[in-house]
C-alpha cells in the first residue's frame, strides 16, 4: 500500500486502537465478576503486550525509495504513546474493578451476560489485532481479517441488548430498572464507533508499504509547458506591422486579457480561502536602444494553485497568436506568431505570491 496511508493507518492503530483494546478486555472480565484476585493475570496479560511492544522496536518498515524523509513518524509517535496508553487504561481499569467492585445496577441472566462477554471479547480482539499484525513484520491487517470481529461484536452485542429489550418488556413497569447509568449506550457506541475506527481506514489499503506507490510529487508551477531541451520552438515574427498606437493599445489589451484568461484570484493573506481583486493593468513607455519606444507590463495574479491558472494564461495567449519559443531557469518565453501582433515577447513564471506575467511590445520604427 502507499507508504504514507500505511504509516497513519498504522499510527492510528498503535495511538488508538490498542489501548482501547485494554478497556474491552477489562470490561469484559468485570461482566464475569471474578474475585480481585483474578485481575493479577489481566495485569501480567497487559506486561506481556509491553513487553511485546518493546521487542517489536520503533519502526521496522523500510521503503525504497523513501517518499519523505521521516515519513514513519507517525509509526514512531503510535508505538510511544500507544505503550503509554495501554499502561494507563490497565492500571486505571484495575484500580476501578478492584477498589469498587459494586456490582452492576442491572442484573443480567447469564445468557446475556455470556453474549455481552462475547462482545466485548470480541472488540478487544479487534482491536489488538491491527497492531499485533504490524508487529509482526505484516503490515496493516487487510479488512477480511478485521471487518468479521468487528461484526461479530457488534451482532453478539445487538443480540444481547435485543433480549434485554424483550425481557424488560414482559416485566412490570415497577420491577424495570431505573436508568442510573449510561450503560448500554455507552457500550453500543463504543463498540460502534471504535469499530469503524478499526475497520475504515483498512479500505484504503493493506498490507506492507511500497515505494513505488508513494504518490508523484506535482510539478512547480513555472514547468507547466514542457518543452525538450534541445526543441528550438516556432520561430517568432521579428517585427510587427502597427503603428506607435496600435502596439501600446495591442500591449494594453493583452495584459487585460491575460487577467481575464486567469480566472478568479485568490487572497494570500487571508487564513481561509477568499477571493482578491484582479491587479491594475499599467503599461510603462521606454526608449529602446536603436531609437523608438516599446512598452512593457508586469503582472503578479496570486493564487494558491498556479498549475492550475498557468495553463489558463498559456492557452489564452495562444488563442491571441502567440506561442512558446523556448524556457530557462523555469520561466516560459512566449513570442507572436504573426506580424501584426504587438507584443514582442512575454515571459510566464512563478513564485510563492502567485504566477508572474511580464510583457514587452516590438519598438516603434519612429
């Protein structure tokens, strides 16, 4: 399975799952009503785990090629906490069963009382098995293994409380006990909802970690046009038929639209997503060199996904007659295509505020 879905399954396994295990287990054997005396073998039962858990290491999977440096931290977390955990619910469970040893408000016969036995044995064997299975070098459980316990203690646990329900309704309203705990819905969502903390995070996969199914990291967002090394793209048109209006007024144009092509922005600075007003399009007069002038634009369009809004510009400029003629330092170069377009070259890259857009028009001949 993909190696970080294997380490928070596994996390969540060791962090969760396996202390609750100690819980099931405890109330269970209080159901029984043993003699205080018993809970000496649930306490060296629970030893035992430790001392599993101990053999078992810190983190024993090794992925090659490793998607992310530290990405067995959860594991590493779970297995830690997870000890903790388990030595705290026992002691905690066994000091309760031991020092108030009251019995139960609600006597249940014994056919109940083995069903609802049944049903917690049931969940604290669910529970444990996920981390028993990762420590013994198997990976995460597959849900063929796990999902029938976990139905099994919840069908003997519906059976249990279905007979309950028939027998207090044939006795008189006097004689039913009153409700002075929360017992038996604490039990059903216990069972219920560690259950589907057991059993849901296996469907997305079991088994050991794989390398070759860590997820592709997605390109930076200035390589959204890919282009070979070697390609020398379309050869751009060299000069342009418009006179000094029509290329500031082409140059103008095109950076609105290259605001339009974008689509909505997003506000950076806000800690929840929110929509920013587009930028001012200005457009700067210049001197060129051999004499003329050309103008120039820029434009930064914050977002927080630019693989997304690149494409969008690209395909505009496109659609206006301009294509990509080559890339460095990854950064799009964009040139016209015909020879009455007015911008001579657009460059299209990123950074951490947004993709970046910079125009610059042909020169005037005059």
């Amino acid at each position: 399975m993909d190696p970080e879905t294997f380490d928070g399954t596994a996390g969540i396994a060791l962090l969760v799952l396996l202390p609750a295990s100690v819980l099931f287990a405890a109330a269970a054997i209080r159901r029984l009503g043993p003699p205080r005396w018993a809970w000496a073998f649930f306490v060296l039962g629970v030893v035992g785990v430790l001392v599993l858990l101990h053999l078992a290491g810190q983190v024993r999977y090794e992925v090659d090629p490793p998607p992310r440096a530290g990405w067995a931290f959860f594991q590493f977390v779970g297995l830690g906490l997870g000890r903790v955990g388990v030595a705290v619910n026992a002691v905690a469970a066994t000091v309760w069963c031991v020092l108030r040893p009251a019995p139960y408000h609600e006597r249940l016969p014994r056919r109940e009382t083995r069903l609802l036995v049944a049903a917690y044995t049931a969940m604290a064997v669910a529970t444990a098995v996920p981390a028993g299975w990762w420590g013994a070098g198997l990976g995460v459980v597959p849900p063929v293994v796990e999902l029938p316990v976990v139905l099994a203690a919840a069908g003997f646990l519906t059976t249990a409380l279905t007979m309950r329900w028939r027998r207090l309704r044939t006795v008189a309203e006097d004689d039913r006990p009153s409700i002075t705990t929360l017992w038996p819905a604490d039990a059903v969502v216990a069972v219920w909802l560690v259950g589907a903390l057991a059993v849901g995070p296996l469907f997305a996969g079991s088994g050991l970690p794989e390398g070759t199914r860590a997820p592709v990291a997605e390109p930076e967002p200035s390589s959204t046009w890919t282009l070979e090394p070697e390609w020398p793209g379309p050869t751009p048109a060299d000069a342009t038929t418009l006179d000094a209006a029509g290329i500031e007024a082409g140059t103008r144009a095109l950076l609105e639209d290259t605001v339009r092509w974008a689509g909505p922005l997003d506000d950076l600075s806000s800690p929840t997503p929110a929509r920013t007003e587009a930028p001012p399009v200005v457009v700067t007069e210049q001197v060129c060199d051999g004499g003329g002038r050309r103008w120039t634009g820029s434009l930064v369009l914050p977002t927080v996904r630019p693989q997304d809004l690149a494409p969008r510009v690209l395909a505009g400029w496109r659609d206006a007659g301009y294509e990509p003629i080559d890339r460095a330092m990854g950064t799009d170069l964009v040139g016209p295509l015909h020879a009455d377009a007015a911008v001579e070259r657009m460059r299209l890259g990123g950074g951490t505020d947004g993709v970046h857009v910079a125009v610059e028009s042909f020169c005037t001949t005059g």
